[in-house]
C-alpha cells in the first residue's frame, strides 16, 4: 500500500468519527437506549 493510499484511507476513518461524533452529539439523540442482553451462563472449569 502506498503512502498515498493510506492517507486516503486514514482520512476516510477520520471522516467517518467525525460523523460518529456529531451523531452522538446530537441533541436529538440524547435519550439513552437501554440493550437488555440475556443469556446463559454456564460454569466451566477448566
């Protein structure tokens, strides 16, 4: 990969957190989601 092309993409990455970031900053997004993940657990000894 060139110098170049990572450039390009380290800026692509950049721009996608920029846009994560203003997303999350939004002041319409200030409700919290609450993820209720249930699953089992098992004991297991190794």
């Amino acid at each position: 990969m060139t110098t170049t092309e990572k450039i390009a993409n380290a800026k692509k990455r950049i721009d996608e957190l920029e846009r994560l970031i203003k997303y999350w900053n939004d002041s319409d997004h200030d409700e919290a989601e609450i993820v209720n993940f249930t699953g089992n657990i098992e004991d297991k000894v190794a």
